[in-house]
C-alpha cells in the first residue's frame, strides 16, 4: 500500500509540474505524451523542468538520465526509480 501511495504522489509531482510550470492542459499529460511533439516543450523547457523536478523533490538529476526522458511516462519512471533507490 505505501508503494502505491508512493508511486501515485511520485506521478503526481510529475503530472503537476509539468502542468503549473508550462500551463498544460491536465488532461494533455498522460504517460504517452511525448516532450517535445505533443506537449510542445524544447530543449529549454526540459532545462526548466528538471530544475522544477529537482527542486519538488529533492534530488540531482544527471543530464544523461534527463536527456533519456522522451515521455511523460519516462519521467514517471525515472521519478520512481530514484525514489525506489531512496527507500521512500
């Protein structure tokens, strides 16, 4: 139960930021949504987001992992990848 939990706030975060951060549509952030061809968001974007991300949740993203992140669900994963390392 608490991994469930864990996981819908983790997602949560995600779905939220993207959402306040570059005033998307809720409803336009679903797991398949792609960064840059459905949600419209550049390379400068990304930049943004990550920070955002970073500071939502308290952790380093390393340029690498981000630059892997085509997906809304991309990001969802790696979120609960880092939180799953973290023991939260």
């Amino acid at each position: 139960m608490a991994e469930q939990n864990l996981a819908e706030k983790a997602i949560q975060i995600v779905n939220q930021t993207l959402v306040s951060e570059f005033e998307l549509d809720p409803a336009a952030v679903v797991p398949e949504a792609r960064m840059r061809e459905d949600l419209h968001l550049d390379s400068l974007d990304a930049v943004d987001l990550i920070v955002a991300l970073e500071k939502a949740l308290g952790v380093q993203i390393p340029e690498t992992e981000a630059r892997e992140m085509r997906t809304v669900g991309d990001v969802h994963q790696y979120v609960l990848k880092m939180a799953a390392e973290r023991g939260q």
